[in-house]
C-alpha cells in the first residue's frame, strides 16, 4: 500500500541512524513525519540494507531520491537500472520518487558525480526522451530536481526555472525544489534566487530540499559547494519562507549526507521548517 508523503518536514534515512529508526517500539510517537533514502543503498536482493528499510517502511511514509539515473545521457537511459529501480519501487511503494538534472554516464561508465547539462532545446528533447521514458518503465510520475552550479554554458538559451518548467509541460513530470541548489547557484553564477524561485511552476512542485552548503576561497575566487554536511544557513531559510509563503505547506526533506550529526540536531533542522509551514498557514 503506497503511504503519501505529508505536506511536512522529514530527514533522510541515514546510517548510523537508520537502526534508531527501525527499532523504535511500535505505538511509540514517531519521531519523523517521513523519510527519504537514496534508491541506489537499497538495489541488492536482500540483506541487512532491505531488513532495516523494511522495518523503516512499516513505520514512515518512504521517499524514494535517485542519484544514478543519469535523465541527461544523450545516449539514453540503462534498461538494467531501471529494472532494478522498478523492482525496488513495486517493493517499497514510496509515495515520491525524484531524480535529478543532470547525466552521469557515458558509454557505460559511471561517474561519481551529478553533471550539469546546457540548457537547450537539443538537451531539452533528451531529458523529455528520458524522463517519459523513466516514468513509463517505473510506472509513475518522477520528480526532477535543480542542480547545483559552479558554471554556466554559454550555449543555454533559456533560464534554468524555464527549463524546468518546459520539462513539466513535456513530459508531466513534477519537480523537486532544491532550495540550497538554487541558493548556490544563484550565488556561483550569478542572477537572483527570489526571480528563480518566483518563476518555478507552484503546482509542479512536489517536494523541496533544504541542506546545509560549505564555502571555499574568498573574494573573486569564492564558491559554494553543495556538500549537505552541515546546518541550513540563514540565507536559505530565508528563501523557504518565502516559498511556502507562494507554495504553501509541501513535503520538505532535510538532507545531510556527510559529518552526520546525531540525529536530534536533523530533527531540530526539521522542526523549524514545519514552524514555518506551520506560519504561513
């Protein structure tokens, strides 16, 4: 039975607190709304991984966030992959599922990374090719998120929101609002996060991430790297408000992926982005 994500503030399922979740006593209040685990963890045949989402899935609403589908790759999707991924799905039966904006593999090698694409009509047509793809092989509606940037391609046509929101009339796919990415683009490339945020389609959006950013270098040679490895800063909270305040209450992740902390200081994280959905109600 699929569980629907809630218009609320969840925190992705990470070791080492993947366990603390799991295990927590049935009846007990839940400690999260929600959680959200990468699907690449979890495409293995069974094991500690599956027992411990299993245990999760019977107490949480799941999200499911890709991060190797690669919607970019001119030379189209991987048919494997993408067996895996339905096969997880059917299992789970998340109530979101999202990929990201961006490709990741080329003649059948992997990179360990999320790469940016110019924002064309050429690359516009292979995402759309990818992305219906993906959604009819998986049976669903996929929600594509923004990327984070440190350059622009002098090729792009078109703004990144407009981009996005071409994806969506295309294809039908929703978005996933990354609301750090957009900070940290905005400030590594220039433009305004407030315009961007303002022109992303309101009834696309189906989630929104929050997470935390590091700084490297000073002056002309400064940029943000999206490293979600630590607190949400105070410029990005200030944009959330602003968001909900348009959007109104969405299902809002917080991510930290490196230096983890424990868990109550992601739930501190979460509990300030319902105060505000809970504000702007």
């Amino acid at each position: 039975m699929v569980r629907a994500i809630p218009g609320a503030a969840g925190i992705g399922l990470r070791h080492p607190h993947d366990l603390a979740l799991a295990r927590e006593p049935a009846g007990t209040p839940l400690t999260t709304p929600w959680v959200e685990v990468h699907s690449e963890n979890f495409l293995c045949d069974g094991g500690p991984r599956l027992a411990v989402l299993a245990a999760v899935r019977e107490r949480y609403p799941v999200s499911c966030h890709g991060v190797g589908l690669s919607l970019g790759s001119a030379e189209g999707l991987d048919a494997a992959h993408l067996k895996r991924l339905r096969h997880l799905f059917d299992w789970v039966k998340p109530g979101l599922v999202s990929e990201h904006l961006s490709w990741s593999v080329t003649g059948g090698v992997y990179l360990n990374d999320l790469l940016p694409l110019p924002y064309t009509d050429d690359c516009a047509a292979v995402l759309a090719r990818n992305i219906s793809h993906a959604q009819d092989a998986l049976g669903r509606q996929i929600l594509v998120e923004n990327p984070s940037r440190y350059l622009s391609f002098r090729e792009s046509r078109m703004p990144e929101a407009a981009f996005l929101a071409r994806l969506v009339e295309d294809t039908g796919c929703g978005l996933l609002l990354d609301v750090n990415n957009v900070y940290v683009s905005c400030v590594n490339t220039g433009g305004s996060a407030e315009d961007y945020l303002r022109e992303v389609p309101a009834d696309a959006v189906g989630e929104i991430h929050l997470a935390g950013h590091t700084i490297d270098g000073a002056g002309d040679t400064r940029v943000l790297i999206d490293t979600h490895s630590t607190h949400v800063c105070d410029e990005v909270w200030a944009l959330y408000r602003a968001v909900i305040g348009r959007l109104g209450a969405r299902p809002t992740l917080i991510e930290w992926d490196r230096d983890l902390p424990e868990i109550g200081v992601l739930l501190d994280e979460a509990a300030r982005a319902a105060r505000i959905m809970a504000e702007a109600a």
